[in-house]
C-alpha cells in the first residue's frame, strides 16, 4: 500500500475492526484455513494446496485492513470492536473434509455480503478501493472452495 493517510474516523474503524477480527472476520479465517491446510496435509495432501493459496489471500486482507485501520487513527489488535478478542475457538475443527468444504464455502459467501455491506457504508475512494481487492481475493477463494469441493 502507497504511503497514504486518511481522516480519523472512528466509524470507519469499527466496521474495518470487525472485517479484520471480528468472530467472522480475515483473521480468524486465515487460522481456520492454515488450520485445515495443516490437516490436509496429514489426511488429504491434494487438498492442501487449495487451503494454502487461500489462507495466504486471508493473510494479504489481513494485511489491508491492519493498514488502513492503522492510517484513520485505530489500532489493529485482534478484537471486534466491541472489543472481543478474537479467539481461537472461533476456528471450526471439523475433521470431515466434505463438512469443512461446506462450512468454509457457507462461511465465505456470508464474509461476502459482509465486505459488500461495508464498502457500501465507506464514503473514502482508496478505502472502497482496498475493501474491493479484499472482495475479489474472497470470491476466488469461494470458488477455489467450490472447484476443489466437486473433486472429493
């Protein structure tokens, strides 16, 4: 990201707190897919590279929204905001394959109307721009999900 500010804005941040770690947000689905990626590679190795390039695209949005949470004066820690701390048991440990797929491809559809919904409430051009790159990285990984869950 360009060496660019923006205006405090405490709204904004709250609904980019809760993008980045909120119980659904970018943080705890890059733990939940390095978390599979990591099973996959014990239990169904063909499946692993699929969990890998998705949990690095949840990484990058994590990545963007640390950022711009950063640049309109919040602080990036690992809650929502209304200051619940992310959680490790917000990761689903499902060990079927066939129900991780589902809950993951579940998961990302609503992760998606979510983004939508904020880029919609953000008046700023560059954020909606960044929120955009983050809707485009959730939407291949939905149908990363989707390609992969039709071959097992």
């Amino acid at each position: 990201m360009k060496k660019e500010t923006f205006k405090v804005n405490s709204y904004y941040e709250g609904l980019l707190q809760n993008l980045y770690a909120g119980s659904k947000g970018c943080f705890s689905s890059f733990m939940q897919f390095f978390y599979q990626h990591n099973q996959a590679r014990i239990f169904n190795e063909q499946l692993a590279p699929c969990f890998e390039e998705i949990y690095l695209l949840e990484l990058e949005n994590c990545k963007i929204l640390s950022e711009i949470i950063l640049k309109i004066g919040g602080d990036n820690k690992y809650f929502s905001a209304a200051r619940k701390f992310l959680s490790g048991a917000s990761v689903d440990y499902c060990k079927s394959f066939q129900n991780i797929f589902l809950s993951d491809i579940e998961m990302l559809e609503c992760s998606i109307l979510e983004v939508k919904s904020v880029i919609g409430k953000i008046e700023v051009f560059r954020i909606k721009e960044l929120l955009n790159t983050i809707l485009d990285n959730k939407k291949n990984e939905l149908k990363k999900l989707k390609e992969n869950y039709f071959k097992i």
